[in-house]
C-alpha cells in the first residue's frame, strides 16, 4: 500500500495522480486520499471483520465512495515477516515515537522510563512497527534523535543516550539506521568496541547530566517556568507541522511527570486556597501588583499555544499519549517533602489529540501494552480526492455503520500537496522516499549493484550511480552546485543492513561542461551477506530529488552466479565514495581492461566491452549463448566474442571480457542482452540480462 499525495511527501509525487482536469481558470489534481481506522469497543478492544459496507467517509462535508479497502490484522501477521513488512507500508503504517520529556522530569523517575522504553522495543514492537525516537529539554527545545525506521538497534542506542552528545554516535544522516560507516558505531552488547567502551559507567553519568537538564527548569521563577511551557508546546506544535511528512499515524508517547497546570490553565480559585485568599486580600486593600493574572487565570498565550499545537498535531495525524513516569502519586512525596504537584498537564496536552494519559502505575510497560491493544488492527479507507489549492486543509469524518457502541479512531483531516519548506521537512522527505521507494525522477538518478563475494562470507558491492548533472547545474546558487548521495540496503524484511552517505561540492567554473554534458557517475561500496536486497538511492542537490530503486540477490557459499556490465566510454565526471577499506582492489579489473560501468547503457553501432563475473561456474569449456530481446520478448542474435578472462579467484570468481556489437537492424526503443552460461554438459548454467536503450 502506497501513501498518496495527502499522507507524507505528497507534493514531490507524480506518480500518485490518477488523472489531471484542465480547466479555463484552474487545474484540479484527483489523487488517491488513504484513510487508517481503528475501530474499538466499550473495552477498548479492537473490532475485526467488518468490510466496507460499514464505513462512510466525508471529505468536507461531502460523502465520497470508498473506492479501495483494506484491512490490517498486525497481530496475525507477526510471525509472518514478510507479510508484516508488507503490511507496515502506507496509510497503514505503525509508527510509535518515544518523547522523553526531560526537563520535567526527575532523574530517577527517567530512568525507569528509559527501561521501560526499551522493554517496548524490543519485546512489543511488531517486526513491521517503525519507532522513533526524541527529547524535549529547557536548553534544546525538541530534538529528533532517531527517525521512524525499523532498524532496533538505533532505537536502543538512541534510548540508551537520550542524545546526550558523548555517548550517541549514529553516523547516518537520516537517522534511520546504526549501520555505521569507519567504525564509529557502537559494537553489540558485550563488545569491546569503541562503543563499548564509552558506555562504560553510562547510567552514573547519564543521571548526572539528567540533573542538570532537571534543575535548571526545578529552578526556574514561575514566570521561566511558564515561558518553557509556552515554547514547549510550540515545539510541540512544530514536531506536529514536521511529522506530516512521515506516512502514516504517529503515535507519540511522551515520557513525562508533566508540568505544572496553573502554568498553562491558572490555578485554583477555590476560596479555600491560601494563595487565592491572599490575593483577594491584596485586590481589596488595592495592592493589585501583588495579584499575577497569568497565575490565577492562567496565560491567554499559552492557551492559545495550546490550541495550535492541537491543530498542528491532528492535522498530522499524530496522536499525542502520555504515560507519567513518576507512577504512583499521592499528596505528599516522601522525597521532596512538599505538597506534589499534580499530573493534570498531561490531560491538557493530550486530551484533544485522542490520546490517552496512563498514570497511577508503577508498571510502565503495562502502560505502553494498553496503548497498543487498539491498534493490533488497521482499516485503510481510500477515495478520490481533488487538490486545487495547495496546503488548504480537508476536514474529514468516518462513521461507522450497524457496530453498536463502536468507537473510532482516524486523522481529522488532510493537507493539499505543499512544497517541502524546511530542513526539517527535507530531512523526512529523504526518509520517506527512500523506506517507500517513491518514484521521484526530478533529479534523474540510474543505479546499477553488482556483489562481489569475500572468503569471509560477505559480498562487497560496488553501486554505481548515475545522475543527470543539467539539474544540479539550473538548482546551483553561485558557482557551486552541491549534491548529496543516500545509498541504502534494504533486506527482504525491509531492514536497513548497510548504507553509505556522501555530500559533495562542485567548483562549476571548472566542472561545468562535465556535469551539463553526461553527469556524475558515483561509485560507492557496500557489505552485506548473502539473501536478496533492494539498493535504493536517493540524490538531493537541495529543492529536487531523484529516486532508484534496483533488486540484488547476494549468493551464498557455493552458489553459481553470473553478474554483466557494460564498458562506459562517455565522459562523466566520477566521484568516488568514501571506503571503509584501505587499498581496495578495483573489483571491475579484467586483465588489463579497466571497465567503468553503465547504470543505464544507450547504444549507437559500434562494439563495446562487456564484462561478465562469475562465481561457482567452471570457467573451462564454458558455453556463453547470447541473443537480445526487444520489450515484447521478440529474440535476435547477437554477436558475442571472448577476448580476455582472469584465472579463478579464492572464492571461485571468474572474469570474462566480451566484445558486444548490437544488431544493426534495432530500431530505436529498449533492449535486453541476454547471456545463457552453462558448461558443456549443460549444468551450472546462470543467465544474466543487461537492459539498454537505442536512441
């Protein structure tokens, strides 16, 4: 399931419309709307088989027909990682962000909490559920310490760290995974890695900056303490605004012992109140300087603060929870020796969002269990919806129909596609398009995996990207075009196993002809162990992207394997990834011949060089029958000859070097050479394609 035009990254999608309207005055964008809906009862269980006919949905006001539906039992498919994966894409998809509130919090209480979270991780969370993490503190407002990915080990680090910068060491820039390049991640619990080593004595030092961060907002006047709540909600609101571009529901659970409730509704007039009776007092002897409006009223701003970050979160679908760490509470607490404040906060921030306030308990992972039973079931709503005027937001309603005393939980409503506007916004967008493998084409982008095996079992994989350079050149500010490649591996269980980053900078008084003629060709390297993969790219040159997205199949020990590359002979401007390997042979060697190769081959007559490796194929008395395949499979002949191969390697490599000339008759379209290896007595065989296009 694919989140369309309304969800995530909406306005970067071309490929979402469904159809375009043209009129006089106007152009109207029909686009496919996904709704998730969680049905519960009085219990708060969920409600499983209904089908369509129990659903109404409006957009605006206006009943739309639900043109497609789905539902999700995420239960069910837990053991199923396939199907989980699958079903964690889309409208559909689970997404749960632990907010550590810290400057509100006790240090001892945050701890706990911090063991709790990572309990719900690793024991609660379905393989498809994406999480996330962040912290809210006085001295940064709200930081993202991982974004939503399926990738534990991040999640766990994150937590560990709470973003404490001496201890947390993500080196990916999106966020997504702990896969690190040059060692710098953290090695696996008992390592002895670099880590390892700094997280030696972590939970002694990990209080001790907690009690800073918790001081400094204890001892603020009430006036500070009111300005941290006003600038905490609207960091709230702004999470709100930022998390619109992840697809989805988000259900963020903050970790907190809440705040003082006066600082957002005033405090208590009851005329029993020892404060309320001295400022009566003050009011009657006309000492009105001695009576604080915002404290016994409460502050207009922050109420108002309030209701934005209301709006802001619903609108993005995000529903905010709160589970108060401080557990069981009474009057007075035993530590502090004062009257203990109250966690009424936590209503007020949660209430109107449908979230839920889990306090009382000393059992915070029961807590984050209650929360989830509503959403062991998804029911995705899609209609056709019309965009017109950009970032106009949709009202939405869903009733249900014949489920007595059911209730609903679904997104009030959608924006129309807006342009990405902030750093923030560009930040997820690059996640969302590379987790979902969103076709954007802006910046045009062509890949090409090969694996090469190691003795030690792993395959390196050289990726070679190819990009369009006339774009980056139109998006340049200056004389200096700048580019950002995210090459990620993804396994069949839609997990991150290995990625590499690079930003470059390019001089165009001296590049220029280079980049508007061809392009960049980029060549990056990746590891990974055997099973199959999809090596998703994204390039970024700032306001555009290009996307790809290309299969790998990794062999294992043993397992025949052929992979093909065509010599590229234009002239392209190469950049070479970082390696975390010193002295890396150049895997595309073939004798003497140097073979740069074509992520995407466009051919004119002539010959080329064409190099094929093999594994576990006995090289000697190779049969190699090649024919190419037009788009409708229709064959032809083409002609093929041997002119160079190396001798086998340790892991039963070999190389061959072909001379490859297209048939002259091919009319302009695309094109498959296609090579059939067996060994005389027609075993071992493999057949390889290489896709390219005749202009």
């Amino acid at each position: 399931m694919r989140t369309l035009g309304v969800v995530a990254i909406s306005c970067l999608m071309a490929a979402s419309a469904l159809a375009q309207v043209i009129r006089s005055d106007e152009t109207l964008q029909v686009t496919l709307v996904e709704v998730p809906v969680m049905v519960t009862n009085a219990s708060g269980e969920p409600v499983r088989g209904l089908t369509k006919a129990n659903f109404e949905i409006y957009d605006q006001g206006q009943k739309r027909e639900i043109t497609n539906f789905d539902m999700i039992d995420f239960v069910a498919i837990a053991d199923q990682p396939a199907a989980a994966a699958a079903a964690g894409y889309g409208a559909a998809r689970r997404n749960f962000m632990l907010l550590f509130d810290l400057g509100n919090s006790d240090p001892t209480s945050m701890i706990r909490a911090r063991a709790a979270a990572l309990k719900f991780v690793d024991e609660q969370l379905l393989p498809g559920d994406r999480a996330a993490v962040g912290t809210m503190s006085p001295q940064r407002g709200f930081q993202l310490l991982a974004t939503f990915s399926t990738d534990r080990k991040l999640v766990r680090e994150a937590i560990n760290t709470l973003g404490l910068p001496q201890f947390h060491m993500s080196g990916d820039p999106l966020l997504m995974t702990m896969s690190d390049l040059g060692g710098a991640s953290s090695t696996a619990a008992g390592g002895t890695g670099k880590g390892a080593q700094a997280r030696q004595g972590l939970s002694d030092m990990t209080v001790e900056n907690l009690q800073d961060i918790s001081l400094a907002s204890q001892r603020a006047s009430d006036e500070n303490q009111r300005r941290y709540v006003i600038r905490q909600v609207a960091d709230f609101a702004a999470m709100g605004r930022m998390l619109d571009r992840v697809a989805g529901r988000k259900e963020v659970i903050l970790l907190s012992e809440g705040f003082d409730p006066k600082m957002l509704q005033g405090r208590s007039s009851a005329p029993s109140s020892e404060d309320t009776q001295k400022e009566n007092a003050s009011a009657e002897s006309g000492e009105i300087w001695n009576v604080v409006t915002d404290t016994r009223y409460g502050s207009t701003e922050a109420q108002t603060g309030l209701q934005r970050m209301v709006d802001a979160l619903r609108r993005s679908d995000v529903v905010l929870h709160a589970d108060d760490i401080k557990g069981l509470r009474g009057s007075i607490d035993a530590r502090e020796g004062i009257t203990s404040k109250s966690n009424d906060a936590l209503y007020l921030l949660t209430r109107d969002t449908g979230g839920q306030v889990f306090r009382n308990s000393n059992n915070l992972a029961e807590d984050f269990s209650r929360m989830l039973k509503a959403h062991e079931v998804t029911y995705v709503l899609g209609f056709s919806g019309v965009a017109k005027t950009p970032g106009k937001f949709h009202n939405l309603k869903v009733k249900v129909v014949n489920v007595p005393g059911a209730r609903l939980s679904h997104r009030p409503g959608y924006y129309e596609p807006t342009p990405v506007a902030s750093d923030l916004d560009r930040f997820l967008t690059a996640g969302e398009i590379i987790v979902n493998s969103i076709p954007i084409d802006t910046v045009k982008v062509a890949t090409m995996a090969t694996a090469f095996p190691q003795a030690d079992g792993i395959a390196e994989v050289p990726v070679i990207i190819q990009v369009n350079g006339k774009k980056l050149i139109e998006d340049a500010k200056g004389t200096t075009a700048l580019a950002e490649f995210f090459l990620y591996a993804f396994d069949s269980q839609e997990l991150i196993r290995d990625y590499t980053y690079q930003r470059v900078a390019f001089d165009l008084n001296k590049v220029r002809d280079r980049l508007s003629g061809r392009g960049i060709k980029y060549y990056g390297t990746l590891r990974l162990p055997p099973g199959d993969y999809t090596i998703r790219t994204l390039v970024r040159d700032g306001p555009s992207n290009g996307f790809s997205s290309v299969p790998l199949h990794v062999p294992a020990a043993g397992e025949p394997s052929a992979a093909i590359a065509l010599h590229d002979t234009g002239e392209w401007l190469m950049v070479k990834g970082q390696d975390r390997s010193k002295g890396r042979p150049y895997p595309f060697q073939v004798g003497d011949m140097a073979i740069v190769p074509s992520a995407s081959p466009v051919l004119a007559p002539g010959s080329y060089d064409v190099a094929v490796m093999t594994y576990n194929i006995p090289a000697d008395n190779l049969n190699v029958a090649a024919h190419v395949e037009d788009s409708a499979g229709a064959a032809q002949a083409a002609p093929l000859s041997l002119v160079g191969r190396t001798q086998p390697d340790p892991t039963g490599g070999v190389k061959l070097l072909f001379k490859f000339t297209p048939p002259p008759q091919l009319a302009r379209g695309d094109y498959s050479l296609i090579l059939d290896l067996k060994d005389k007595n027609g075993a071992n065989g493999r057949r390889v394609a290489m896709p390219f296009r005749v202009n």
